[in-house]
C-alpha cells in the first residue's frame, strides 16, 4: 500500500475515531505547525566476525556499538574483524547491551560500502535502506528510522501545506531501539534550528497547535524550552525523560506510532497527551487489530 494508507487512530477527549494516514489533513485546521525530524537512517548492521549495530558516535568519536546475536559474549579489550576494518571493544555503555568501541575505519563509508538496515524478526525479508527514509530525510546518522514520520507522502504534506498547516524540522539522531523495559531512553544528539523554535513560539502565540511527529521530536523541543513554554534553538546531548511526572510543556499534539508496553516511549506518549487518553488509544488499537512498530499503523494524539 501508499506509505498514508496506513491505518491512523485519532484520539481525543471527546473520544477515539479510526481513519488513514492519508486523512491527516480532517484532524488539524489552518494554524496548526507540524514539527519533523530530519534525520536519515543510516544502513547500520555490519556482517562481519558478528554481527555488529552501529548504535551512536559519540564526542571522543568512539561508537556506541550492539553485538549480535543476542547474548554474545565479549570482553574490553576484544577485537571484532569486520569487512574493512576492525573494531576494539572499550568498556560497556548499557551493561549487558551496548559497547563503547574504538573502530579503525570511517564507520560511514563503511556503512555505505557493506551495511544493511537493521532488521527484527516481524520484518519478513531484508528490504533496501529507501524503505527506512522518511521523506523529510538530510542526512544520515539514525540507527534505526525516526518512523513516525514514515506514513508521510510527498503528495499529503503538498495537500497539508495548501491548507494553512506548517512544517518546521528539528534533528535528533536516534540509537539501537528503546532498551530493556523500565529503563530510561539514552542520551541523544539533537538540533533545534532558530528558524523552527521561531515557527513553534509564533504558533503557540497564535493559538494553533504544536503536532510533533514522534518521541525524538518532542524530546528535542521540550529539551530547549523554558518552564513557561518558549522554546530556544540549541543543540548537544539530551537526556531529558519526560513522563507523569515531567509533562510536556510545548507538544499539545502528537503524531506515533505503536509501541510494546513497558516501553519508556510510553512515558513521554503520556507526558504529551495524559495516561487516560493514551490508555484508551491503546486499548482501542488492540480491539481493532492494529499494527505495531516502524513498519505498521499510526496514532494522533489531541488532547486538547
């Protein structure tokens, strides 16, 4: 099917509404601003001695690796050959998980050369790395795709913007997917340009509404925005945790998709829009059969 095809579950106070991606346009009025991210998805599984994730690059420009299979044993020090190159194990990043690792070649032209997209076992077949850009893609540097993005079309932002609805990009840089349940998202690389934290002060000034598209959009701006609201352009390392306990201050709308229960995205999916709406979104979607992860149904969020 067409990327908007998919499924859309709408969830607002007044209840919840079952529609497709390609009907965006019904939910939203003229005034409202769509905030994107604009990273690309980089081919981040290498085939080597293991299988090995390229996850984050981190300021001393060691990366933050992941081995597979699952449970594969290693030790600092290690050595891992890969195609064109080597890697050495520094010390561990998430104990049990990730590794901090020093490599010998330049990773991206080595993922260009000889990487796939990462792939779990709900995706049938390996499929090329096109299928993993969202069409507001720049440039690479995400391990896995910022997928809420995916169901959107050429042809649907056209019809949005035609309408009076805005567009504005942020970047965030998204690792290996959310760690063990319960446990906090790690920390990001993220951009908020001027231009965008101008577009999201004006709209809320304006009362229309701020809509980001994805958990890596709202952490971005709610990592620049002062207790009143205002957002400021900036950019570094975030490790903001958003939940009940820390709500959003400048999302009031969001756009998602499905994710397993316990996950720490649901945190910030409750910050955004409240544990009752989200609760009942979700206990909407499994009666009706929708699709998880990044290839499946979408859900908007207005709690307002």
């Amino acid at each position: 099917m067409p990327r908007d095809g998919v499924r859309m579950l709408v969830a607002r106070p007044s209840g919840v509404t079952h529609a497709h991606f390609a009907d965006l346009r019904q939910f939203l009025r003229a005034g409202d601003l769509i905030v994107v991210n604009n990273s690309g998805t980089m081919a981040a599984a290498v085939d080597g001695e293991v299988t090995v994730h390229f996850s984050t690059q981190l300021d001393d420009c060691s990366w933050v690796v992941e081995l597979r299979p699952e449970g594969t044993q290693a030790v600092a020090g290690q050595r891992i050959s890969l195609p064109c190159g080597d890697l050495e194990l520094l010390d561990p990043y998430v104990p049990g998980r990730l590794w901090r690792a020093k490599v010998s070649v330049d990773v991206p032209t080595m993922l260009a050369s000889h990487g796939r997209p990462i792939r779990y076992s709900y995706v049938p077949k390996q499929w090329p790395i096109s299928d993993y850009q969202t069409v507001f893609a720049q440039s690479a540097g995400s391990a896995e795709m910022p997928s809420a993005g995916r169901p959107f079309s050429p042809e649907l932002v056209t019809s949005l913007v035609s309408s009076g609805i805005a567009f504005a990009p942020i970047t965030l840089h998204t690792g290996v997917s959310s760690i063990e349940e319960g446990k906090p998202p790690l920390p990001e690389r993220f951009q908020v340009p001027a231009a965008t934290a101008r577009l999201v002060n004006s709209t809320r000034a304006a009362g229309g509404r701020v809509v980001a598209v994805g958990t890596t959009v709202t952490r971005a701006l709610e990592s620049v925005a002062s207790p009143d609201g205002v957002v400021r352009a900036g950019e570094g390392w975030t490790e903001l945790v958003l939940g009940l306990e820390w709500p959003a201050r400048v999302v009031n709308g969001l756009i998602t998709g499905w994710h397993a229960p316990g996950a720490s995205h649901l945190q910030l999916l409750q910050a955004v829009a409240g544990s009752a709406l989200v609760d009942q979104a979700y206990a909407a979607a499994g009666d009706e059969g929708y699709l998880w992860h990044e290839f499946g149904d979408s859900c908007l969020l207005l709690p307002k």
